[in-house]
C-alpha cells in the first residue's frame, strides 16, 4: 500500500498544473504542525490502474487519510491517456466520488487534488475502459412490456488468464443512451455489404435494433444510437412484432395488422415500400446466413389456409419478377403438395451441394388436418435469380402418440457440419435426422438436452466460426426461462457433444439469470471503425 505525501496548499495548485515541488516540506506553517493528509493506493505505482466496463458507470473513492479540523474540498479532472501520454484535462467534479459515464472504451487518467485551504495533495489514476460491445453475444430479452438487450462480452486473453469473470451487462441500450426508453424489444440485425466510394468497394456495417414502435440504428461498438426512426412517422399507430431483412434493408412487421415499416440502410430512414405494401401472408420466417462469404437472406412467406409457401421467381425474358406457390408443385401422386395441412414449423434447412454453391430449401413440418398425420415438404428456389420454386422432396414422417413435435412457430436450428437439425418444445432440445423423403423424429423421451421441469426453452440458434468461406466450428446457442421469476438464462454448446445417444451433456459456458424472458440471441463481431 502506497502513502501519497502532503505538500502545502498553494503548491498544490501549482502541481496540479503539472508543476514540481516548490518549497521543502518542514512540517510547519507558521510556526504551527501541519495537519497530516494522505491517500492510500494499493501497491506501489505512482498512478494506479482501475478496470471498469464500458456502459458502466466508473464509480472511484479515494482513501483519505486527514486528522486536521478544515473541511477537505475535491476536485476531479479526466483526460485521455494513450501510449503513457496523458492529454489535456478536463473539469469533472467537486465531489469526493469520481463518477463519470465513459463514451467510448480506452485508456483514461483521473487527477485528484485534495486540500483543506492549508495542506493538500494530488493523486492521478489509469483507468482502462474495457471495449464491452467490441464483440461477443447479444441477447434480447422482454418482461411484462419492458425490453431488455444483454450483451455477454468475449473475454480477451488477458482476461482469462487474469481469471476476470465474463462480462454480462443488462440494459445496454439505456447505459449509453439517454433518451432511449425500455419498449420491447423485436429482433436485431447485423447488416452487411460492399460499397462504391468513388475509387474502389469498402465493405459497410450496420447495426439495426428494432423495438416495438422505433428502428434504431446502432454505433456496432459502442451501441450508441446514431439514427432512430420512428414507425408512427412512416405508418400511423403501427406496432412491429417481426424484424426482417430485405436485401440490405430491414423491415418491421406487424403480423396483425399485415403493415411494415420498411428501413433504409445507407441513409437510415424509413419508408413504406410499394411491393411490402400488398403483403397480406400470415407468417413470415427471415433467415439470413453466410453462403461462402456473402451474408444471404431467404425469406418465407406463408399462407396458413389454404397452407402455403410464397416467393419470388424472375422472368429471364423480360427480367421482371413475379410471384410463385406451393400451391403449384405437385407430389408423387401429382397431388398437391401441402392440401389441407396445418403448420407446425417452418425453416430453412440443410444446404443441398450444388455445381457452384449449396441450395437451401425451406422445410415445413406440417400436420394433415383430417387424420393427423405428420408430414415434411422441403422446397428450394429462392433468391434474386431464381426462376421458380423446386420440390426437394415430400414424405411422411412417422409418428405416434409418444412421437416428440416441434413447438408451433418456434426455431429450428440445422447444422450443416454434423447433419443434424435440432428442434424444441416445453423444456426439452430433440434432433430430427433427415430421412429419405422426410425426417425421422425421436419419442418425448429421447431428448438431447433436457432442463428442469421450471424451466422453459425460449429459443435456440447457431453461433459458427469461420475461416474465409469455411466453417471450421459449431455451437448451439439455447435460451430458457424460469416460469417462477421470469428470468431468462443462456448457455452455450459445442454442437458436436449434443446428440442423442450423449443427452444432457456440459456447455462450453452458462450465465444463468442474466436476462429476462429471451426471444433472439445473436453474435456480433469486432467490427473495424
């Protein structure tokens, strides 16, 4: 523990202009002992380093030591501190907590002058802002009309060998955005693509939030709002519940009301598109994934009575585009595909190998509304340049009564490493195996992942790791909720341990209670400024 010295009043306001030491220290002041001032700080540094969390507040009390009767006043200045530079200062406060909301993540240095009018002293502090929204995991999550975005930051290497814990801060939007408030929280989209700027392509990034009555457009590492675009301007009195991607540009839906907000991002500002404005289907999946190293989207318009798949196919003739049905494609006994059948799910699956690229079709696990049977369709043809939809393939699953059916409308999420295709329902994660026409379901019994009866599983996605166009790495990503409390938990699996024939085995990782009930979890990179 290091003991800073005191020094006489009117040579601290000269050291605190970056001064020395103007008078040799005799311990007297006009004939009388000087009061004893000191402030402690742990080891021996002569600026001590302090670790806090962007989006935090920095919060610092210094340990003052004075046995003196004056009344101690404080002052506090912040200025950067790069390469063992210090830059120029700036008042904070007169407090004797230093308190301050850092804008963005780096190296900072406080400076403290502390004196009774008689004696005083100056302490300086390093305090390292860790980039917390640089990269890692955000988590939306919702509660009795309250959005709640989490972020679960990727630990550097220092930091764990250090052994500092993992980073998980809840209400990030409103940690750094002071006129944001806590609607819910609809989807988020990491959006990117390759521009002209004059001379050559730069590739672009943005970073969509989409609430239930606002699109905001996001600094990717800082989450500071840089654009907000209200839907009520764009469409009065509309409510999103869906977020989906169109191209580059996200669009809110409202599944009740069949209206959107279409959001444009180069300029970031909303709009009603004309073709959007015609939609009248009844669900509608967005799936947006890297095929090679392009980001793709596909995009499932569905009909639920009669069922069926909309898309759209182009017209190489006259490059025009059109739309096109299930309705139209025929089985093995040339019957229409989908006839009076309800939907259970629908998702896009496996990538099919093609001469260039994979096709990826769209399955939908369907139920035959007369005798319960439980049928899957899988369908391709989507995408700018498709000429019409394809039957992949069309077949009965078998099923009884103990037969383990996806919950309605919920994730499916497929690997394309392990050829497998997980799905859940209640508190269980199951896996459904292509086969043939179809796929083959297990009993309620033959889970894979099983969590307590109080818990519920919310959602499950995909977090791959990429080199260049390759995956070289899976993991499951399962969100649950306690029915008692409402609070949402996350864990992480390496995707290769979660069979079958291995249930329940241990996640690379777990933050329980760190959010609340989680409807979209989704990792963001370090993205370059």
């Amino acid at each position: 523990m290091k003991t800073q010295s005191i020094f006489p009043a009117f040579c601290v306001a000269m050291l605190s202009m970056g001064l020395v030491s103007c008078i040799d220290d005799d311990s007297t002041y006009g004939g009388s002992p000087l009061p004893a001032l000191s402030v402690e700080v742990p080891g021996d540094a002569e600026m001590p380093v302090y670790n806090f969390s962007y989006g935090a507040e920095c919060e610092l009390t210094p340990d003052i030591k004075y046995n003196g009767s004056g009344e101690l006043s404080y002052e506090w200045s912040l200025g950067s501190y790069d390469n063992g530079v210090k830059g120029p200062m700036e008042f904070v406060s007169n407090e004797k907590t230093f308190r301050y909301q850092f804008p963005a993540g780096g190296r900072y240095y406080a400076h403290l002058v502390v004196s009774d009018g008689v004696v005083g002293l100056v302490q300086d502090y390093e305090l390292s802002i860790n980039r917390t929204f640089e990269q890692g995991f955000m988590v939306l999550s919702n509660k009795d009309g309250v959005g709640n975005l989490v972020f679960i930051k990727d630990p550097t290497r220092e930091e764990i060998e250090e052994g500092i814990p993992v980073t998980v801060m809840e209400n990030c939007l409103q940690r750094v955005n002071d006129n944001v408030g806590s609607e819910p929280l609809v989807g988020a989209q990491m959006i990117t693509w390759h521009d002209w700027n004059g001379s050559t392509t730069v590739e672009v990034n943005r970073l969509m939030i989409c609430t239930e009555s606002r699109g905001l457009f996001l600094n990717p590492n800082t989450f500071v709002v840089v654009s907000t675009i209200d839907f009520d301007d764009v469409t009065p009195g509309f409510k999103a519940d869906r977020l989906i991607l169109d191209g580059t540009s996200p669009v809110a839906w409202s599944s009740s009301a069949k209206k959107h907000v279409m959001m444009d991002s180069k300029y970031m500002f909303g709009k009603e598109d004309s073709n959007w404005k015609t939609y009248d289907f009844d669900f509608i999946s967005s799936n947006t994934y890297m095929a090679g190293l392009n980001q793709t989207t596909d995009n499932y318009f569905i009909k639920r009575e009669p069922l069926s798949l909309h898309s759209k196919a182009l017209d190489m003739a006259t490059w025009e585009s059109f739309w096109v049905s299930s309705a139209d494609l025929r089985d093995k006994n040339n019957l229409p595909v989908l006839q009076n059948e309800e939907m259970i799910v629908a998702f896009r699956g496996e990538g099919i190998p093609g001469p260039y690229t994979n096709t990826y079709p769209c399955y939908i696990i369907s139920r035959n509304k007369s005798d319960g049977r439980l049928f899957a369709t899988g369908i391709s043809g989507f995408g700018a340049y498709s000429v019409g939809q394809v039957l992949e393939c069309h077949g009965e699953i078998p099923s009884d009564a103990s037969t383990a059916i996806p919950a309605a409308d919920s994730y499916v999420v497929p690997s394309d490493m392990y050829h497998r295709t997980y799905y859940y329902n209640g508190n269980c994660v199951y896996v459904m195996l292509k086969n043939g026409e179809s796929f083959a379901f297990p009993s309620v019994n033959e889970s894979c992942l099983r969590f307590s009866s109080d818990e519920e599983v919310t959602y499950m996605g995909i977090s791959q790791t990429r080199q260049g166009s390759q995956v070289t790495a899976e993991d499951l990503l399962v969100a649950t909720v306690n029915k008692s409390s409402g609070r949402g938990s996350v864990y992480i699996y390496n995707m290769a341990d979660v069979r079958t024939d291995n249930p329940n085995p241990a996640p690379k990782a777990q933050h329980l209670n760190c959010a609340d009930r989680i409807t979209n979890i989704m990792y963001k990179p370090r993205i370059a400024n």
